[in-house]
C-alpha cells in the first residue's frame, strides 16, 4: 500500500474537479493533503481546457445543475481523448431521476476507471432504479459480514460489465476490478457525521489512480485504506469538547501527516 502514496506524493498529479459546493473546499485540502494539486471548474466554456492541463478528473454529481452537467459530458469526453483517469462519484443517484439519469449518462458515453459511492448508489446504476435517501446507504442495503459473500459477487459483477474499478464505501469497503475483490474494514462509524469524506475520498482517489497507472486497482484500495485510516488516527485526537468541524479537520491532517510506512502497517484489508 506505502508506494501507491508515495507516489502521489512524489508526481504530484493535478486533479480536475467538477464537484458540489458543499464539500468543494473539503476535497481541495484533502487532494492538498495528500500530496496532489486541485483544480475546481464546472464552467461549461473552461471545463475541456481546464481538463487538458490536468492529469486526472474527478466528476461528483452532488449538487447537479443543468450547466454543470454539460460541462461533465465536455470536460469526460476531453479527458478521454487525452487518456486521462475518470472517477465518478454518483452522489444520491437514485433520489431523483435527474441524478441517476446523468450518472447513467455519464457511464454510458464516457469509459469510466472507477465508480466510487455508498452500496444504495451502485446499486441504482446496476439495476437503473433505485431508493437512495438523500447521500446515505439505505440500511437494508448495507454491506455487513453476513451478505458479505453476495456484496462481493454483485460489486465484481458490476466491474465486469462496466470495466471500471467499482468501489462501494461504508461500513465495510469493497474495491473491485471484476476479477479480485478488496475487502477493507479501515475507518470509524463517525466519519458518517461529516459531510463530505466520500467526496473528499472521490478526488484522494482520483489522484492515487492517476499517480498509479501502472496499479490502478490496488491504487484505488489504497486511498480507500488511507481515508479510513485517517479516520481512525483522527478520531484518537479528539479531546473533550471536540466535534465534527473538528473531526473533519483532524482526518485531513491524518492524511497531511500520513507516511507510506504508516498506511502500510494500518491499513486493513483482504484481496478475495
């Protein structure tokens, strides 16, 4: 796992970002933090050179409006051309048409590296309908160790149809390429009061894809790990009176000060 971080570290790969103004300045000094640079448009007149002079692009559907889809249609159909490295980040596709028909858009025009997002959102993009509750997994659709076995199979299923690295987030994290499948159990269950660490986790990603062509898979994996392991290493700096302004900041430092060695020894993880 150290190398797929130090090598973001080392390339320093500059992430297009066209993501949700809630969480913008989040995923900014999260790409910051782990050794990447960031750049934010969603102009649909700036987006393709925008794109160009990027390595990566990271699209988040979070807070959709009809220019800024137009502008993730031109700045993927640049980043393709260019053979860059494309995540997408499906947030709340199933809790408007609007969203799972752009997220569904998206996958059918642009050939996607990795689809990033909560088990309910995979899902709606795997079945093309869905019940997603605002940006949080449906209960019932949680990924627990007893439907573990068929989370596995349905998430490689779905990577093989796609060809993209699928990874689904929670509880307990799957990354799959459609033949092996991590299983990760990294993280803290408060990180679920932030908003923002799934975006946050969008853009890291995108940047450890990008720093890692050769790994894209295991690359993924790790800035999964490296997310969830902030979160445990921030939560253990919490003091009396501390909350979730200040838990959201801890985790970004976790990540400022993480080395390759300490993700290599916290990481948590199976390959199946």
């Amino acid at each position: 796992m150290r190398e797929y971080l130090e090598n973001v570290r080392r390339r320093a790969p500059l992430i297009h970002n066209i993501t949700n103004y809630v969480t913008v300045n989040d995923v900014a000094n999260m790409l910051l933090a782990c050794g990447a640079s960031p750049i934010m448009s969603d102009e649909a007149e700036d987006v393709e050179d925008i794109t160009s002079v990027c390595a990566g692009l990271n699209i988040n559907i979070g807070t959709l409006h009809k220019p800024s889809i137009e502008a993730m249609f031109r700045a993927g159909r640049r980043a393709v051309s260019l053979g860059h490295p494309i995540l997408l980040d499906p947030v709340g596709a199933g809790a408007s048409s609007l969203r799972t028909e752009t997220a569904l858009g998206l996958m059918r025009e642009l050939p996607l590296t990795v689809i990033r997002g909560n088990i309910s959102e995979i899902k709606t993009l795997a079945l093309g309908s869905g019940t997603t509750r605002g940006v949080d997994a449906d209960v019932a659709d949680a990924v627990t160790e007893e439907n573990l076995d068929a989370a596995i199979n349905f998430v490689k299923a779905f990577a093989q149809r796609t060809k993209a690295i699928i990874a689904v987030t929670g509880a307990i994290d799957l990354v799959s390429d459609g033949k092996a499948c991590y299983v990760i159990r990294n993280g803290r269950p408060e990180m679920g009061r932030i908003t923002g660490t799934g975006c946050q986790l969008s853009g890291m990603m995108t940047a450890f894809v990008t720093a890692n062509p050769e790994h894209p898979f295991e690359a993924a994996a790790a800035a999964v790990c490296a997310m969830g392991l902030a979160g445990e290493i921030g939560f253990g700096r919490m003091q009396e009176g501390d909350g979730n302004s200040t838990y959201r900041n801890r985790i970004i430092d976790a990540i400022y000060n993480m080395s390759g060695e300490t993700l290599e020894k916290g990481a948590k993880y199976e390959r199946r």
